[in-house]
C-alpha cells in the first residue's frame, strides 16, 4: 500500500509524500493568487488529512520520513493561518497542538510552533 510498512522506523510511506505535494500545490496556487478566501474550504480536508496519518503510521522522530510529517502539518498549519481568519488561526493552533511534537527538527515546523507558543 501508499502507507508502507507503517510500523517500522526506518520504513517511508509514499502517501505520506503525494500528501504534501499536494498541500504544497495548494500553498503554491495562494502564494500566485492571494486568494485568502478560497482557503478556507480546505479546512476540514486538512483536518481529516492530519487525522488520517496519524491512524494509519506510527509516527515518531525517529522515522526516515518524519521530515516529511513535519513539513505536512506545518503546510496545513500555513494554509489555515494564510485565509487571515480567525478562525483559520485558531484551527491551526488547534492542529499544531494535535499533531506536532515538541521540538520539530524543519525550520518550517519550527517557525510554526514558535509562532503557536506567542
């Protein structure tokens, strides 16, 4: 399956990847268009995304894709943020709360939680 072997560390989940190619696409067609609205109707996919990797890998650090995740959530975290919604900022407070770790090794995962925690 596009999940690999989900229990193993040293194992990589090609979903995992196509997933954030596919928040990067979104990201990318904001940062062309400005369009602040039409984030929001990403919201909830976004959610189920995040939730649906977490039930389906175990994630932790140590796994060769954890990159990969951190990026992920930090994507979705940055889409909500970027509809200049309230609501857009606290879904992704709520979501980097669910679903990052304490002390993500990406810059952008990091930036993200930092900016959570002010």
């Amino acid at each position: 399956s596009g999940w690999g072997d989900s229990q193993r560390l040293e194992s990589e989940a090609p979903a995992l990847a196509q997933a954030m190619q596919t928040v990067d696409r979104v990201l990318e067609a904001h940062r062309r268009t400005g369009d602040r609205d039409g984030l929001e109707k990403y919201f909830e996919a976004l959610e189920r995304l995040c939730a649906n990797i977490c039930s389906r890998l175990r994630l932790s650090k140590e796994r060769a894709d954890s990159p990969v995740y951190e990026k992920l959530v930090s994507s979705c975290s940055m889409i909500m943020i970027a509809s200049g919604t309230d609501e857009g900022v606290s879904k992704s407070q709520q979501l980097l709360r669910q679903y990052m770790w304490k002390s993500p090794g990406i810059a952008q995962a990091q930036l993200c939680t930092e900016l959570l925690q002010s």
